[in-house]
C-alpha cells in the first residue's frame, strides 16, 4: 500500500493522456478534450465545496464569463490567444469579487440561492445584449489559436489543429491543476478547511472568515473563467448556455460523482459523466434516468462519491492485510 502512495499516479495520467493524439481518432482527442477541461471546471468548483464548505448553485456563471470575453476578444478584436485567454481569467475572478462580496454575507441556502440568482443575471446578458455577445445565437466561428509554431517540434509536424489544442489544453490544464495543489495544500488551503469543519470555531480563534470565503470565491471564479475560455475555443463558439442554471448543475453532479472530499474526485466525476454520457446516450434516450439512479446509489452506498469508494477499497484491503 505503501507503494502504491508513492506512484506519481498524476503524472502517469498525464502522460498518457498526452498520447491520445498518435492514436488516430480524432473522436478519441475529442473526448479527451472535453474532459481536461471540464475537469478542471470540476476541480474549481471543489476549491468552494470541497475545501470551503461552499455549495455554489451558480459557478458556471464565471465558466461563461472568461468563455464570453476570450472569444469576444479573439474574434471581434483579434487579440491573441495567451492575453485573450488571462483577460477571461481576470474577468471571469473580478466578477466573482464583486458578487462575492454580496453573496459571502450569506449562509448555507441563501448563499446558494444567492450565487444561483447572480449567475441568471450574467446568463440573461449573454441572451439578450446581441450586439456584444451574439444575444441567443451566441458567436459562432471564434477561431483556433495560431498553433503553427507547433510544427517545428519534433512528432508535432503532422498532427492536426485539433490535435494541438489539445496538448495546449492539457499543458494549461495541467499547470492549473498544480496551481490548485498548491493552493490547497498552502496555510491558505488548510484555513478553508477549518472554515469548512467549523466556521464558528475559526472566528473564535481570529481567523477573518468572510474574507478568507470571499477569497475562495474569487479564485475558484478564475479558475472557472479559465477552464470557460478554453472551453469556448475548443467549442468553436460561446453559447448562453454556458452561463446557465444547468451548466452548474452539471459540473455539481461532477463533484458529487467523483467525491468531492478529495482534490481529485472531481475531476474523477468530471471523466465518468463525460464518458458515460457518450456511451451511454449512444444506446438509450434514457440517459437522465440512469444517471440519476447511479446517483442515488453512490449517495446512499457511497457517500464519498467514486475516489471515496476506492479508498474505502483500500483501507479494508490494509486492514484485512495487517489483521
């Protein structure tokens, strides 16, 4: 067991994954796409709920923010992907100051329903100011970064655009990852965790527990805004429904899915529904049916979600190994 603790496993993981592009499928780079980043946006969201005892009805509003305003400069200004992509990311923590600063002053359901009402104001401007966002048709055609400089690193030559973004992506997405790790693993992160366990305790012993939520708040909205503008690139267009009430739902059930006790059950959760979602809807209609049962069994049988399942798995392995 002891072993298995000290295998890099994110690096392996990452390093397979950096393989999928010589596979041959552009389906196979598709979907891992899809997944890097909306692991990510799970991963962000786990800064607040994991971490800090948040439970956000509202993340993917900074998820459509940074997606809206890399894509608008991109597109409608041609400014280049690296300052377009750290606009949405400011952009997308800015915002989340700003309704932060409201929604902090809150607990438990109202400040739930308070980040779900922010995120209905950022998704009805992204409906309804057509001359700046595209209003329901959104923006089409937003152009691929200029990747050519690619093709002078050795095996890059020949892979397509498509391919990659996708090791752009996964470079991005892993730098965010460690970014997180670090995070959580600071005296910063180890304060949200006590704000998590006990709020009241914390303030007792002189910790400012508003601004350390408020902080959290900010940071997991960039993170979001981040994984949004990759997100919109990849897409090929920005939609309102990036902003949407459901957007959140979804990347909620991710965290849920994975355990969001963990740093990395999210982006757990993130793979699985992706995956399932894509075979699954292959074969049935019934794809909301069957998620939430899996659901319901997980919460009922598995209350930490799919890593705390395993490491559930492990420690009875231990403990049947050393009796």
């Amino acid at each position: 067991m002891a072993l298995l603790r000290r295998v890099p496993w994110a690096v392996l993981v990452f390093v397979a994954a950096a393989t999928v592009p010589w596979l041959g499928s552009r389906f196979y780079t598709f979907l891992a796409t899809d997944i890097a980043i909306l692991a990510l946006f799970a991963a962000s969201l786990n800064l607040l709920l994991g971490y800090t005892g948040l439970v956000s009805f509202g993340h993917a509003a900074y998820f459509g923010i940074g997606a809206y305003t890399c894509a608008i400069l991109m597109k409608t200004h041609g400014v280049p992907f690296v300052p377009a992509l750290l606009a949405g990311t400011v952009n997308a923590g800015a915002c989340a100051l700003v309704f932060g600063l409201f929604c902090v002053r809150s607990s438990r359901i109202y400040f739930s329903m308070l980040t779900l009402a922010f995120a209905q104001i950022v998704w009805a401007v992204c409906f309804k100011w057509n001359s700046v966002t595209g209003g329901e048709q959104g923006l089409n055609n937003v152009p691929y970064p200029g990747l050519d400089w690619m093709a002078v690193i050795p095996m890059l030559g020949d892979l397509r655009a498509g391919d990659r973004y996708y090791l752009v992506v996964l470079v991005l997405v892993g730098l965010a990852f460690a970014a997180l790790k670090r995070i959580v693993d600071s005296p910063f992160g180890r304060i949200l965790t006590a704000i998590r366990e006990n709020a009241e305790r914390a303030e007792f012993v002189g910790v400012d527990v508003r601004r350390y939520q408020l902080a959290s708040f900010v940071v997991a909205g960039a993170f979001a805004g981040f994984a949004g503008a990759l997100f919109g690139l990849f897409n090929r267009g920005v939609f309102p429904d990036f902003a949407h009430w459901s957007k959140s739902a979804e990347v909620l059930i991710m965290a849920i899915l994975g355990g969001f006790g963990s740093f990395w059950g999210p982006a757990v959760g993130a793979g699985v529904l992706v995956l399932l979602n894509q075979q699954i809807t292959s074969y049935t209609q019934y794809w909301p049916l069957i998620l939430g049962s899996i659901l319901i069994v997980l919460l009922f049988v598995f209350p930490g979600g799919i890593v705390g399942a395993l490491q559930a798995a492990v420690r009875r392995l231990k403990e049947r190994r050393d009796a």
